[in-house]
C-alpha cells in the first residue's frame, strides 16, 4: 500500500492519500478543499487515479473538496450519510471499500460527533478526529457525546492491535502519527481514565467555537458545496456593540434559551420551526441577527428568511458558546 500524509497549515489538518501502486487506484481521505491542486498533482506525478474520496466526519474547521473532486476526476464520494446526505456511497459500521487491491473497513465511532467513522487499511488506522495523538477530539457540538466518544475510543479503537499506526485527523504541535499501543498507555484524556472522568475533563476544555463552523457544516453537509449565504456573519464583540439597535431573533428552544448558556439581553425567542410562520408579519428590509447555540441553525435560518425576501441578514458566529466564551453578559 502507498501511503502519503499531507498537511494544512491554516486549519492544521491532515489529509491522506492511499493507493495500490499495482492497479493505480487512489483515494484520499479528508481533502481540504484550498488543497486539492497539490493533491491533484501528487496523484499525477505517483500515476495513480482517484477512485474515492472519504471523510471522516462533517468537518466543522474547514471545507471539503470532495464536491470539487467529484466531478473533476470521476471518483466517487463516500461518508456517513448520517452527516452527509450528498454523498454517492453512504457508509454504515462494518462497510468495506476496495482500492485496488486495498481494502479500507469502516468503523462507527459516533463521539466527536455523531456521524464519525473511522478507516482501517490491515494495520493503519485513519482516526479522523476521534482519537489524535495525546488526545481526542472535543465533543460540545455537532451532536458530540463525551460519553459515546470514551466508548467509541475504549471499546473500538482500544481493542486492536497495539502496533496498529494511528494516522490522526489533526495535530497542532508537529506529530505525526501514533500506535494504538502508545495512545491506551499515554494519552493523557484517557490512560487510566474512567468513563466520569474522561467526561468531566471533556466538559471543562472550555473551548471557544472553530471559527470556520458556520461556513464549513453547512458546506460540508452538501459535499464542500459553499452556499450563497444570503447573509452576513457577525462575531461576538461586534453584536455586543449594536446590541439595543438591532433586532435578535434567537432560534432556539425555550429550554436553551433560559439554560446554561443563558441568551442576549433584549433578544427574542422564535424557536427555527416556528421562525418562518412568525416571520411573515416582519418588514422584508428590518434588520435582524439570528442567534443560536453554534450559529449552525441561526445560519439555517438567516438562509431561510433570505429565500422569504429578507435582505439585511446577520448571523452571530459561533452562537452563544462564542457570546459565553468572550465573556459577555448573557440574561438566563
């Protein structure tokens, strides 16, 4: 099997080539879209053609180019459809997938978020962002579960081999892979941990949001297909200063707008599923900013009020984790 790591310095992701050199079938897994020109030559210059193209998991820190790929080479797209409605194969626990001679299993490890698989090639290990090296991925969005992800790592991932190569979705400080041996002795979120412990060192990350969410999920929901957004993002700072001027429209639910993360002083509660029967007694040219948790489903509805004929849209990017996480006031 041939194997080549390549990296992306801006979201700090790694992205995979995996080919049979006798048949010259090729298929990359987690291609950053900004990055698909040095992909596409490396594939020419090996002599290889691209057969698939896999992700790992609704990437939320940047954009796949498994939609611009598609049509430019042929290869066919596969993810868990549970993500990823878009793509040609979707993939369930236990799937299997040849390249050439090479044959990739799929393994469901549903944690980092809910759609999050794993790729096994014999004794190489593409974790995507379940498990990185001396880490794991965060769990407080996209359905992430601390709980499932213990398992998933534990109970899947902590069972095979210990020289099995774990190849990881990320890194921030220069490493480059890992062994499952290594990660069950040393890492830190999980060596030795019990479930409520690795729960509770999850849940006080404290993390702020990946700036690029808004944009990436919904884009990679369809494949890397960027929307016309019909609206713009607005950060934190800046609705804290037009704060009293302009109107909020928080598309949550009555529990998460009175929980944890509290709201806006001064924004109003019009949950997404009521928000387009509410909106039709509004002025199509008032301005309004949507807010929810992440800013995934405000993004949603800032789209949805677009098509209604709304034409001063905003978003509050990264939802109320970035409005806690910059230390604004919220009214509970």
């Amino acid at each position: 099997m041939l194997l080549r790591q390549l990296y992306d310095h801006e979201s700090s992701t790694y992205t995979y080539l995996v080919a049979d050199p006798a048949s010259g079938q090729a298929a990359l897994i987690d291609p950053v879209a900004e990055q698909q020109e040095r992909d596409l030559a490396l594939i020419e210059e090996l002599d290889l053609t691209l057969a698939l193209v896999l992700d790992t998991h609704v990437h939320a820190d940047h954009v796949t180019a498994a939609g611009a790929l598609r049509p430019r080479t042929g290869a066919r797209t596969a993810a868990s459809a549970r993500g990823a409605p878009c793509v040609d194969v979707p993939l369930e626990d236990g799937a299997r997938l040849r390249v050439g001679a090479v044959e990739l299993e799929v393994i469901a490890t549903p944690g980092h978020t809910d759609d999050s698989l794993c790729f096994r090639a014999g004794d190489q290990l593409f974790t995507g962002d379940t498990l990185l090296v001396r880490g794991c991925g965060r769990a407080d969005f996209q359905n992430g579960d601390p709980r499932a992800l213990y398992r998933s790592i534990t109970g899947r991932l902590f069972t095979l081999p210990d020289a099995t190569v774990v190849w990881p979705g990320h890194d921030y400080t220069g490493r480059t892979s890992s062994t499952i041996g290594e990660e069950r002795r040393h890492n830190p979120r999980l060596a030795g941990k019990r479930e409520d412990e690795f729960v509770a060192i999850m849940d006080a990350l404290g993390l702020p949001p990946p700036r690029k969410l808004a944009l990436a999920v919904e884009a990679n929901r369809a494949c890397g297909t960027v929307p016309t957004l019909g609206y713009r993002d607005l950060d934190p700072p800046t609705l804290a200063e037009l704060a009293g001027t302009i109107a909020m429209i928080d598309v949550r639910e009555p529990h998460e707008f009175t929980g944890e993360l509290g709201h806006v002083a001064g924004s109003k509660l019009v949950p997404l599923a009521t928000l387009l029967d509410a909106a039709r007694a509004w002025p199509r040219d008032e301005e309004l900013v949507l807010v929810c948790r992440s800013g995934n489903r405000s993004g949603r509805a800032a789209q949805a009020l677009a098509g209604a004929g709304f034409t001063r849209l905003y978003n509050l990017a990264g939802g109320m984790l970035a409005w806690n996480a910059a230390g604004l006031p919220v009214e509970r």
